[in-house]
C-alpha cells in the first residue's frame, strides 16, 4: 500500500479509492499535511484493471448470447479490477 513520501505514514485503501474515482483527486497526508497526486502510469493502471477487461470480454469473449448477462458479467470484472487497484497505482508528493 501506498506511503507517504514525507512521514512514511500509510494511506488508507478506502483513500486511495476515493481519490481514483473522484476524478484522481490528490490525497493529503493525515500526519504531515502534504499533499500527493497519482502518476501518469497509475492511470493507466488504473484503465488497464477496469476498463479494458470489460471492453475486451464484452466484445470478444462473451460466450452468452444475452446483452443483459455479458453487460452484468463485464460490470462484475469493472468491479473487480476497481477494487485491485488501490493496491497497484502510486502517488507523489506534489511540488
């Protein structure tokens, strides 16, 4: 998880969570005051966990013939991967 690069004081998953689906909004740390934005690469992380599992599996892989199942299955792996990637994407100290 997630430190800062200040204090070394952790952030929490649920911070991390909210900062990615709040339009990547920066994280200030609860101990030092600093404030740390989401790189570049985390976005793209971030895309790679949610959205193109679900593009790929709904146009590609989707065994069912049914457009509710394939649109409930590929929600299901949107959620999924949203849920991983508090644990993958970084943060830096904003300058």
């Amino acid at each position: 998880m997630q430190k800062c690069e200040k204090c070394n004081a952790h952030f929490s998953w649920s911070e991390i969570y909210k900062s990615i689906w709040k339009s990547y909004k920066p994280i200030k740390c609860n101990e030092c005051d600093t404030t740390h934005k989401i790189t570049v690469p985390s976005r793209l992380i971030f895309v790679s966990l949610t959205i193109l599992p679900m593009l790929i599996f709904g146009y590609f892989l989707s065994p069912f013939s049914n457009v509710l199942v394939t649109l409930g299955i590929a929600i299901f792996i949107c959620i999924i991967g949203s849920l991983l990637a508090p644990f993958l994407v970084t943060y830096k100290e904003d300058l």
